[in-house]
C-alpha cells in the first residue's frame, strides 16, 4: 500500500529536531516478520550520537517546562490529531515491521493517541495540596514539578502504543525525552517523531534514537542527566535497568513480565468464558506480556470448555498481517520460533494432550499453528515461563483455593483473569489473587484512565491514569516562615 504520507516512512534518528545517520554509518535491517524480506536499514548512532540526543533533551528541558500547561497541551494534542489522521498509514507501518494483523494495528494506532488528549489534560490536575501547619507561624505546601530528562526504553510488541503511553505523560508534565524503539520495530517510532515535529513540538524535547541495544541503554541509563527511566520489556533486562539507575537514584518505572492465570469457574457461561479466553491468549498472536497463558478450569466444565475451545481455536485465521481478516500473525523471529517449538515439544514429553495445532504453520516462516495442549503441569517450560506465542495451555482445579495457589504460584504479578457469574467468588478471587490487574468476565481493561502495571516481577510503578505522571514528577515541599516578616506584593 502506496503511504498516503511518504514522509511517515522514514530511515533515520531523530535528535534535536533534526534527521540523522549514523556517523560510522553502521546501520541494521528491519525484517517483515511475515515473510522476512527486509523493509529497509536503520541507523545505529555511535554513543556520541546518543549523549547529543540527552544534550539536545536537557538544553530543550527549560524552556519546555516554562511553558504553560496551555501551551503544552495544544501542542500535544495537534500530535494526537495528527496520529489518527494518518492511522492508516501507521496501521501499515506497524503491521510492515511487527507483523500484527491490521485490525489490531489500527486499534493500536488508535489505543496510542488516545493517551496524549488524555495527559494534556489530566496535567491540569498535577497540583500540590496545601498543609495545615505544625509550625507557629508558618505555611506549608507541596507543588508537584517535572523530573528533567526522561529516557523511555520501548519494547517491539507494542511499537507505537508504548512510546506515546509514557511521553504523553512526561511531555505534559513538563520533560523533555529520549526515546530508544526495540531495534526490530524503529518504523513506527521514526513515525511518531515526523508526527510530533508537525505538530510544531520544539526541538530536543522528543528524541528517537537507535545503537547498539546495550551500548544505547547503558549510555542513556548511565547519563546523570537522565533522571528518570520508563522501561518495559522483559523482566531479565528490568532487573539490570534497576541496577544501573540505582548508582546515581534515578526514578523509574518498569513494566515488566507476565504470566497471566484466567480462572474459569464451573458457573461461568461456557461459551463466553471460550471468547474471553481466545481474546486472552491469542491477541498479538499470544506475543502480550498480559496473554493469558495459564488458562485454569474448574474441573465439572473442563472437558466441555476443552472442546469449545479447541472448536474456537481451529477457525482462527494465520496469515500475514497486510492481509485483511487474518487473525494470527508470525512469530516476531527466529529466537521466538526456536522456543515456542521447544515449549511444545516440553510439554508433549511430560504428558500434555495436544489437541490443536502444535507444529509450524503450513505457511512456513515463522508462521505457528494455534495450538491448544490440555492437562499441562508445573513441570512444564509453557506453564512456567512467559510464553510469547499462539499457545494456550489449559488445567483442571477442583477448589478456588486450589485455583488461587496455581494462579499465585507465578514469579509475575501483572494481569489475571475471571469468568464466573457470582459476585461472592469474584470479590473473593479479586481478593486473594497477587496479581495488580484483574479483568472479570472480558478482556478489554487498558486504557488512558488506567494503572496499567505489575506486582512482582512484573514490575514497578504505573502507566495510564493519574498515576502515569510519578515517574515523571517531583514532589517538593515548601515551608514559609510568616510570623515577625514583612512581605511586599
């Protein structure tokens, strides 16, 4: 598909309001996962390249935060404006590089924009409080002010959506960013950068730059001048990134891992807790951190859910994501390949029952078939581990309390799921499940308004809602001393 926007695709950093290569001319190929041809070559800026990026951010921060909450919001919200303006074009370039059908590219486009009209606003609210005084004869008061610069370490499943989910908060709070894309996925953030530069967003206060993944993370993680770093991606990474921050307390924000449990109880409507769990596991052909991938069924309906299930399964539609009306799109790469046919093969050892798919895809690549394996264990790598791919597994329970240890016997915290028509063991599980978001009886839970992070090893700190400003933000706290001085207006 001809852009409607040419200039949406573009193959260079942007840093300081400006295009550039890399200076050794060190580049990468991006790869269409659907077919692995390659889409073009990026930039990969030398760390020199990558400090000017944080110079740029630190000298555009002042006058960025001087400015009124008015200003910033008009300009933030022509950048949105412009996102679903152009969403066709950046469903295409989403879907090019990531791979993801257009259905879901498009809803992401729109999921992305929706956050920036959300934190323009919802800045107005960043406000201290005034406190009653301990002190004779003194004020006290807190205002809320901006960190300074912010790094923003995005992840390839999400491209666009995690990149706009933490700037729209830091760039309405007043900071100014860097902004470092999974190397896989660059297109969709070049985008959003030509995008913000329209919308007249001044130079230095956005930046996009790529390297060398560890070079690129270490230089930026490790710049004093970075005081806060916004992190998703996998939790092994996460735990370093929290490792370096601590050397000179940075804030950060990490958003991590999962391994998502859904509880089917035995008076759930069977055939919409089959919708919420195809909706749960399949969604980015399985490759969310939110997937459910522990699918627990209360054993009086666990055959009948296996075979509405495995019916369900079997008419989804694989193919690549430019093709309108596929439903399961490719792997990411080959890494992902290797070990999802590990997993299986695991699983099938230890005694799991295939009951769908289980082998690659009769259209090659890193096409999988959905698979549906039954009576899977503890022992198994696809119920223990994160597993990013088009496989549910599914387990029998007897009790809730049994079903409560299974979901909370995870290292993860971040999303669980629950169908069931009784409020007393919805409020119950609610309760007792140690994981920080809980969906009941469907799948849609994210949003602008909303928390969205983990427990755990899923993660630290929140994105979405109010909470998404406190990476982002300092509280100070001031006392004025008023008895015996003289104050001119």
């Amino acid at each position: 598909m001809p852009l409607k926007h040419p200039l949406l695709f573009k193959s260079l950093c942007y840093v300081d309001g400006q295009w550039i290569h890399s200076r050794s001319g060190a580049s990468i190929a991006v790869q269409n996962p659907a077919n692995q041809a390659e889409i073009g070559h990026v930039p990969m800026l030398e760390r020199e390249q990558i400090v000017a990026a944080v110079d740029a951010a630190q000298r555009a921060f002042g006058p960025w935060r001087a400015r009124s909450l008015d200003e910033r919001a008009v300009l933030l919200r022509r950048w949105g404006e412009l996102i679903l303006e152009h969403q066709e074009d950046l469903a295409w370039i989403l879907s090019q590089e990531q791979g993801k059908p257009l259905a879901e590219a498009r809803g992401e486009i729109r999921y992305a924009a929706s956050f920036i009209p959300w934190f323009a606003e919802e800045a107005r609210r960043l406000h201290g409080q005034t406190i009653p005084s301990h002190i004779p004869g003194a004020e006290l008061a807190t205002l809320k002010q901006p960190v300074g610069v912010c790094a923003l370490i995005t992840p390839w499943n999400f491209p666009s959506a995690m990149i706009t989910r933490k700037a729209a908060a830091a760039l309405a709070a007043g900071c100014s960013v860097v902004v470092k894309p999974a190397h896989e996925t660059p297109y969709s953030a070049f985008a959003l950068a030509q995008l913000a530069e329209e919308a007249g967003l001044p130079a230095g206060v956005f930046n996009v730059v790529l390297g060398e993944p560890q070079l690129c993370m270490e230089t930026l993680v490790g710049d004093t001048r970075v005081r806060a770093v916004s992190f998703t991606g996998s939790t092994r990474v996460g735990k370093r990134v929290l490792q370096a921050v601590a050397e000179d307390v940075k804030k950060v924000a990490l958003e991590l891992g999962g391994n998502a449990p859904l509880i089917v109880c035995d008076d759930a409507d069977l055939e919409h807790a089959v919708q919420v769990a195809l909706d749960a596991k399949f969604q980015t052909s399985g490759q969310d951190c939110c997937a459910a991938n522990r699918i627990l069924v209360q054993r009086p309906v666990y055959e009948a859910f296996l075979q509405h299930f495995a019916r369900a399964i079997r008419e989804l539609r694989v193919g690549p994501g430019l093709e309108e009306g596929n439903r399961i799109g490719p792997l990411m790469h080959q890494a992902a390949f290797d070990a999802t046919a590990e997993r299986v093969a695991d699983a099938l050892q230890q005694g799991a029952r295939l009951l769908v798919g289980g082998e690659p895809h009769a259209l090659g690549g890193w096409f999988w078939q959905p698979t549906l394996l039954a009576d899977v264990s503890v022992g198994m790598r696809i119920y223990r581990e994160e597993n990013f791919a088009p496989i549910a597994g599914v387990r029998a329970f007897d009790s809730l309390d049994e079903a409560v240890a299974m979901a909370n016997d995870t290292e993860y915290g971040l999303a669980a799921y629950v169908c069931s028509n009784r409020l007393d063991r919805v409020h119950a599980l609610i309760a007792r499940l140690d994981h920080a978001m809980v969906a009941v009886n469907g799948t849609k839970f994210t949003g602008h308004p909303v928390p969205f992070g983990g427990m755990k090893a899923s993660g630290l700190g929140r994105e979405g809602g109010s909470e998404g400003f406190e990476p982002f933000v300092e509280t100070k706290y001031v006392c004025i001393h008023t008895q015996g001085q003289r104050y001119q207006a």
